[in-house]
C-alpha cells in the first residue's frame, strides 16, 4: 500500500502538485508580508504540503476550530481561496482530457473544498485505502 501511495504521489508532483503547491505557497508569502495575515500563510504552507504530497494523508476537522476559523474561512475565500479553488479547476480538466490523469482530475476536484476553508482541519495520515474514504 505504501509502495502505490507513493507511485501516486510522485504522479501526481509531475503532473500537478508542484504546480498547485507553488500557488499555495505564493499565497503564504503574500500572508506574510502583510504581517497581521500570518495565521493564513501558515494555514496555505499546510494546505501546500498535503496538496504536493496528499496520498496517504488527508484532512479533518480541528476539535478546537469555532468562530474564529468561521471568520478566517470567510475572509480566506474573499482574498486567496478563490483563486486556488479556481486554480484546481482549471488543472483538473487537462488531466480529466487525458484518459489516464482522470482520477488526478478528481483528487483535484477534491481538493477544492480544502482550498476553500483551510482553517480549522488538520492534515492526518491514513491507513485507508484512497477509495474507500
């Protein structure tokens, strides 16, 4: 199992997780550099790490997220999440074009949801198998 997570993974960082884990990291950047945005660059540096590298892992909800992960998901999708969401969009239909990036195609549609709302989840391993979630 470890052996196809990993033939997955390094799939999907040539064909699309480099490029979306680039975006995500942009955007920490800009987080950053505009100093009282820091606790949504830390959120798009986690978000950046599962999406270059989301086989074998994946995200759940923080016990401790109330309001305030509420109001920073609002504020996140008006100025970078929809911008990413849109990002895994676009990435998704050339590899649903191409018969063999189909289930990347989905792993990206996947991803929008988290690209999103990012405060609040947490990036866990797991020990199912990518279909039976």
């Amino acid at each position: 199992m470890k052996v196809f997570n990993m033939l997955l993974n390094v799939l999907w960082l040539v064909f699309c997780g480099l490029w979306m884990a680039i975006g995500y990291l942009i955007a920490a950047l800009i987080c950053f550099v505009l100093i009282i945005t820091i606790p949504f660059g830390i959120a798009s540096l986690r978000i950046a790490g599962f999406v270059l590298w989301p086989f074998g892992r994946t995200t759940v909800d923080r016990a401790d997220a109330g309001a305030g992960s509420f109001v920073g998901n609002v504020i996140w999708v008006v100025f970078a999440g929809w911008w990413l969401a849109l990002a895994h969009l676009v990435t998704s239909i050339p590899l649903f074009v191409s018969i063999i990036g189909i289930p990347f195609g989905w792993a990206n549609l996947k991803l929008i949801p988290i690209s999103l709302m990012p405060l609040g989840r947490e990036v866990v391993p797991t020990d199912q198998r990518f279909g039976t979630r």
